[in-house]
C-alpha cells in the first residue's frame, strides 16, 4: 500500500504508507467534531467524508536526491511510522504485522540503501521502524543510515518518566544509539544543498518539518505540527498531544501566513491521499488547495 510520488526540482519525494484510517485518529483534535468538519466543506473528499468523519494516514516520506559531481545522492527516509512487533497502550497500534516493509522495498527502496533517517520528533507513530524485531531483539531497520534528531527532542523525551514513552525510547531509539548510528543535530541543522531542518515548535519541544528546495522549486514536509488539514481552517485546534498548544497554535499561523500563496507545495506528514497541496489564504485563517 503505497502511492503518492512528487518531484521538487531535481528531489523526488515518495510516500509509503503504513495505515489509513477514516475517524480513527479523531481523539487527536478533540474541537474536530463530524459538525465541524462537515462545515469545512473543502475537506472532502479527500480528507474528510460526508458525514464529516477526518481522513488521516501514518506514512513514511522518502527523499531521493540525486548524485552531481562528487557529491554522493541521498536516500533519506522522513518518519518511521509505527513499526511491527511493539506492545502500544493504544489498541489500533499494538503488536501490528503490516507489509511497510515489503511496500518500501517494492518501490525500490531496500532498507540497507537508505542513507538517512530523519525523526521529526519522537512520539509512538515516527519512529517505530526505526527498529525492526530479529530473534528477540530490536535491531537497527536501516543498518547504514545515520539517525537525526534533534538535540532537544531527544532531551525532552528522554528524561520524560511517562512508562509508554520509556517504552517507545526502549524498543525503537535506544536500540539506534547503541548502534552508534544517531547524530543529535539543532533544530535548524541542514542536511544537504537541497535539504534543512525547520523548528516548528510546539507540537513537541524540539519539533522539525524539512525544507526541500531544487532547481527554484520548494517543498515542506509538516511533521506534526499540523496533523490534519483542518487546522488550516482552525489554527488554534491543537493536538491533545501537544506539548504546548500555545505554541504550536502560534507556530501553525505563523507557517501557514508566511506559505500562503506561496508556490511551495506542502505535504503532510499525516494527510490521507493524495497528502499534499498548496496553502491559500482564506479569509482570515487557510485552506490546502489540491492540485
Ligand atoms: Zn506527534
């Protein structure tokens, strides 16, 4: 189950997804009532139904950035979804089997070949196939990448004493570090020419979204810092999760005025199919325009 593939200048962007789900991730934005939604027409079809019921998608985004000259290409994997095998307090997430990783091999991206893996925080549903289970044991999924995150994310989460957190750092981030394969970068860190981290905090106190820029064209790549593109349309809908729903209210108006008619496609880290679109003003809050 995959689909969904954009080209920024020279970069290619591919999504693989790992669950789709119709109301499933509703507890997340606890004001997206089916009334409300219903009454954001754009929404549908795409992401939301009739009857007002949110569309979402836990996915994997991975950039492909050519080689030129000397310079080696990259094959960078953005978010790691929720991976197979774990014990979760959340009954729709517990012990999963799926074939993401079948799905990303079959679109041409063995996991050995992917260079880079970048967590644009460490809540449960982004890095999960940071790790993979091998007879007992959690393992690195892509042994010859480097693992990015963000020093203070990592901070944060790490000394958090929540027993579910503990669990998610357990089986799928300390396993990476003691790899030796995670670089604890700022949260403005740039990856390559084409490729940089963007703080937009709030969501969690070291959140990232990717910045893609090539050949004159741009792209963003949100993370959490909106999980639905109904936020567009009501900016101080925050997450339950969020760490600070002031700030990340603050960091949504922020983005969205500073993209708004921009030419820079925006694609989302949880938007159902097809996941991305442009930012239009509208009236005094936004709305995602699908192309
Ligand atoms: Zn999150």
């Amino acid at each position: 189950m995959h689909g969904g593939r954009w080209t920024i200048g020279d970069v290619t962007v591919t999504r693989i997804a790992e669950m789709e789900t119709t109301g499933g991730m509703r507890f997340l934005l606890p004001q997206a009532t089916r009334e409300a939604i219903r009454e954001i027409e754009w929404l549908q079809p795409h992401f939301a139904d009739e009857d007002g019921r949110i569309k979402t998608s836990i996915h994997a985004l991975v950039i492909e950035v050519p080689a030129r000259g000397d310079v080696p290409g990259r094959r960078i994997v953005v978010d790691t979804c929720l991976g197979n095998d774990k014990t979760r307090a959340n009954p729709h997430w517990t012990n999963l089997q799926t074939d993401f990783l079948k799905d990303l091999e079959g679109a041409g991206f063995a996991p050995q070949t992917i260079d880079t893996v970048l967590c644009t925080h460490l809540h449960v549903d982004h890095v999960g196939w940071n790790t993979m289970l091998v007879e007992g044991k959690w393992v690195p999924t892509f042994p010859n990448a480097r693992y990015l995150m963000a020093k203070p994310e990592y901070d944060h989460w790490s000394s958090d004493d929540d027993p579910e957190q503990r669990q998610i750092m357990a089986d799928s981030v300390e396993p990476v570090f003691e790899a030796g394969l995670v670089d604890l970068v700022e949260t403005t860190a740039v990856i390559c020419d084409e490729i940089r981290l963007v703080p937009t905090l709030g969501h969690t106190p070291g959140h990232v979204s990717i910045k893609i820029e090539s050949q004159g064209e741009s792209a963003l790549i949100t993370g959490d810092f909106v999980h639905h593109p109904c936020q567009m349309a009501h900016p101080d809908w925050a997450a339950q999760v969020d760490t600070d729903p002031v700030q990340s209210t603050q960091t949504r108006r922020e983005v969205f005025a500073d993209l708004a008619g921009a030419p820079t496609l925006i694609i989302g880290t949880h938007f159902a199919s097809p996941s991305a679109g442009y930012l239009k003003a509208d009236g005094d809050v936004w709305r995602l325009e699908v192309e």
